[in-house]
C-alpha cells in the first residue's frame, strides 16, 4: 500500500524551485519521450502562485526546448487550489490535504486524468492518462525541491 503525504496548504506547499522529470509514454506507438528541467512557484500579485516549468524534452531522439506557464490560485476550500492555463482558462483543481488527489481535465475529443501523490515534504508526482481518439499517453512526473 501506498503511503501519502497530507499536505494542508498546497499553494504553501509548492511555493519555490523544483527539480523536473518526465517521462511520456505513447502506448499506442511504444515511443517513449523525456523531459528535464526546472519548475519554479513564485508568489502571484493578489494570491496564489505562477508556475514557471522549462527544461529540454527528448522526442524520437531529438531533443529541445519546452515550457510552459500555469497560475495556481487559491481554491474553493482552503489549502487548495484552482490551476489555470497562463490565459486563464480552466485546466483543474488540486487539494492535497490527504496527500493525494484524482482530477480530470477534458480537452477536446480527449480526456486527461491527473492523479497527484506527495511523497514526503520535498518530492511528489504527477500521472496523467490521457485518452482520445488520436491520443493513447501516459506522462509521468516527479518534482524534488531544490534548496
């Protein structure tokens, strides 16, 4: 069995620089990707975070430079969160209090599920399965704090 790590506050919690691993996995193709890098949650003008990722993403051996741009804001109930996409748009919720958290985010034809776990205090993961009619993925990422 499993053991998580409850987590009271997520924006709290986030707040500051991780190191970043993923690995993408197309179950369809077999083809497997990975991306390293750096994400970092600094504090948001008038609450919550911005999540800040960039690194290099290997893809059918060719490797270069991705990021992208999230806004965690305060959620619903305290010590959680609303992520949106940098243009403000839905993307899910995230409440970590029992250290772990199931979400789904629809985008198009397809369906993402994000299962999130923390682990300890410095490291916690993120699985998305994401499904559709041209789609058949599994991304994998694991966040250890830096510092």
């Amino acid at each position: 069995m499993d053991s998580f790590w409850p987590v009271p506050d997520v924006l709290a919690h986030l707040a500051g620089r991780w190191r970043v691993e993923r690995t993408v996995r197309d179950l369809a193709s077999g083809d497997e990707g990975r991306f390293e890098g750096t994400t970092v949650f600094r504090p948001l003008e008038g609450g919550g975070l911005l999540h800040e990722e960039s690194g290099l993403f290997t893809w059918q051996g060719v490797t270069r430079p991705a990021e992208r741009t999230l806004r965690f804001l305060p959620g619903k109930a305290p010590g959680t969160a609303d992520v949106r996409f940098a243009d403000g748009r839905p993307f899910h919720d995230l409440d970590l209090t029992t250290g772990r958290h199931i979400t789904d985010h629809p985008c198009s034809a397809d369906l993402y599920r994000g299962e999130f776990t923390v682990r300890d205090a410095d490291h916690w993961r993120t699985v998305w399965h994401v499904a559709g009619p041209t789609k058949d993925l599994v991304l994998t990422t694991d966040y250890a704090r830096v510092g």
